[in-house]
C-alpha cells in the first residue's frame, strides 16, 4: 500500500517537472523566434543604412567633382587673360566690362555670378577669391559694391571681425549703391553681437538719416526705439 503511495507521489512529480520543463522549452523556443526576428530587423536597418551611406557618399564625391571642375574653369579663364596693367577697367566694344590690359579674362559680371554661385553653394573661400578678382579688376565697375558686400557676408558667421572692413567699404566707397543700408545695418547687427551697443546705435542711425525710405532704415528704427535692457 505504501509503495503504491510512493509510486503515484513520484509519478505526480515526474509529470509536474515534464510539464516545467515543456514550459521553459516553450519561453526558450519563444525568446529564439524574437530574437532571429529582432536579428532580422536589425540586418535590414544596417543593410539601409549602409545604403544610405553610399548614397551620401555618391552625392559628396559629385559636389566635390562639380567644386572642382568650377575651379578648373576659373584657373582657365584667369590664365588666358593677359597681363594687367595699371589702370581702371574700361567698358568694351560691347558694352561689358573687359579685363584690364585688354579681351580674353573673366568681365565682372562673370566673376561675379560664379563667385555668388559658389557662396550660395556653401564655398566662401572660393566665393571670396572670385569676389576680391572682381574688386581688383574692376574697381569701378557698379557690381565692386555687390562683391564687397558679399566677401562681408562670406565672412559674416565665421569670422565677423573680418566682415567688418567689407561692409565698411560698402558703406564708404558705394554710398549711393543699394547695398550700402544693408551694409551699415548688418554693422550695426555685428556691433550688437559684441555688445558695442553705442556702435550699434551709431550704425542703425546713420541707416536712418543716410537712407530713410529704405527697408533697413524701418529695421534700425525698430532697433533704435527698443528699451534697453
């Protein structure tokens, strides 16, 4: 009777650690499909990004082809010009500003489009070269207060020190040009940014007094009229 006893107790358990053991089989059996399906997922979002990569890759090494072909050019058409010579530019049989010294370089409005092309682009190093040819070349040509204007601005977040004297020379030399307001009031913005709030001041009035119907001198009196904190 006792061994009977003994028999179904451990034949109870021998079917209560079967049972466990299918249980733990199962979790195990479950916890592999997830993670070959998390492997999965993962293989596929790294083959994508790989993808992605080599995409950008692609794109960088076409800009960077493009930037030197643009460079190319501009070597080109500078060493085909003839030697300068001292002297204003003066206005060709067409009507466009020729290089000193004679037909062949680069006219100002040339210089100028690529150069803006190439800051526009991200390039300001490049952008600024083609804008200081033009500014030597043609000193008196009406695009001289654009090209200042632009190296100001090719300087203006990386180095606004260096902006400074450009818009200065906008403000100077062009006065009657459309960029002089814009010059004096990115002055003023600039003085600002170095908490020279009297310089500021002084820029945005002589936007004020210098340009009165212009957009900016509307901008400086807002900046004028602000309290001070």
């Amino acid at each position: 009777m006792e061994a009977a006893r003994a028999d179904s107790v451990r034949a109870a358990l021998l079917a209560e650690i079967i049972a466990t053991q299918r249980e733990a089989l199962d979790s195990l059996a479950q916890l592999q499909r997830r993670f070959m399906s998390f492997q999965g997922t993962m293989q596929s979002d790294m083959t994508s990004v790989q993808r992605q990569l080599v995409q950008v890759q692609e794109l960088t090494g076409q800009s960077q082809q493009r930037l030197t072909e643009l460079r190319r050019q501009v070597d080109q058409r500078l060493s085909q010009a003839p030697p300068t010579v001292s002297g204003a530019a003066q206005p060709g049989d067409s009507g466009r500003m020729v290089a000193p010294g004679g037909a062949g370089g680069p006219t100002a409005r040339e210089l100028h489009d690529l150069s803006l092309q190439q800051l526009r682009r991200g390039s300001p190093t490049t952008a600024r070269a083609g804008f200081t040819q033009l500014v030597n070349d043609y000193p008196s040509d009406p695009l001289a207060a654009d090209a200042w204007f632009f190296i100001g601005e090719s300087w203006e977040s990386t180095a606004p020190d260096s902006a400074v004297p450009a818009y200065e020379r906008v403000a100077r030399d062009h006065q009657d040009s459309r960029r002089a307001p814009t010059a004096l009031y990115r002055l003023g913005l600039l003085a600002e940014r170095r908490n020279d709030r009297d310089g500021a001041r002084l820029y945005f009035q002589r936007v004020v007094a210098g340009y009165p119907q212009s957009d900016e001198a509307e901008l400086a009196r807002a900046k004028l009229n602000t309290p001070e904190e």
